[in-house]
C-alpha cells in the first residue's frame, strides 16, 4: 500500500490503479478498481475506467472480463464499464488523493491488461468523446 503521508504528492501515470467509492459514504471494501488510461504529461486531465463485479443473472458488458490475478484487487470476474469512464482533472484528482476519497491502488496494470482494456474502447458502449480524448492523449 501507498505511504498515507506521501499520497498527496502521488504521481499519477498511464496504467495507474485507484480505488474510488461510486457513492459517498461506501465502505473501502466497495470501492471500484479504476484505472489510468491516457498518459498523464500529454494533458491536465486522464480518462480513467472501472471495473464493476460480474454478478450472476445481472447484465454486464462482456467487453473486456478481468478475473482474479488481472490485478491483486480483481477478487472474482468483473468487467470494465465502459459507459462510466471519466475524464478527471490530475489537480482534482490529486486533491481526491490527499483527502483519502481515491486510494493508489498499486502495481500498476499490466501491460498485457491494460492493452486489453484499451481495445474495448471503441466497442458498443463507446463515448466518443472518451476515445476522441484517449486518441488525442494515450
């Protein structure tokens, strides 16, 4: 785990993992494995994808599946939910960081998995401002 003292000077990079509640007030234990996707240096913003547990007879995107061992965190199939990607500002997120709302999540998504999320990008669910943006700045 990340040093607490030193997360607000956490430097944020492609491929970077962050834990980030989906409502105020979530245990940590709910929180959503988010990755970075664009590179950082290109742009004061990143676009940022979550993975969302696959649960049995509910919906999901088959897109791109992670299961246990894409990432230390991934403890059982989930999928990467394409329609609620992000585009956040490095300076909030850094502010989210140093308040404790978004945890680093290290290691780093491999590169094997991240090349695989990448590739759902211009799926079904795409936004095209999210593929225009990670275009401009992967």
């Amino acid at each position: 785990m990340v040093d607490v003292a030193n997360q607000a000077r956490f430097p944020v990079c492609q491929r970077d993992a962050f834990l980030i509640p989906s409502d105020p007030g979530i245990p940590q234990a709910d929180y959503h494995l988010f990755v970075v996707l664009t590179d950082p240096a290109k742009n004061d913003s990143v676009l940022m994808v979550n993975a969302t547990s696959c649960h049995p007879g509910v919906p999901h995107d088959p897109t791109c599946l992670l299961q246990v061992g894409d990432h230390p965190f991934i403890r059982h199939t989930s999928y990467i939910l394409y329609a609620k990607a992000r585009i956040v500002s490095q300076k909030r997120l850094q502010t989210l960081i140093a308040a404790q709302t978004v945890i680093p999540r290290p290691p780093k998504i491999s590169q094997a998995v991240f090349e695989r999320i990448v590739a759902g990008l211009g799926g079904a669910h795409a936004n095209p401002e999210h593929l225009a943006f990670y275009n401009a700045n992967k």
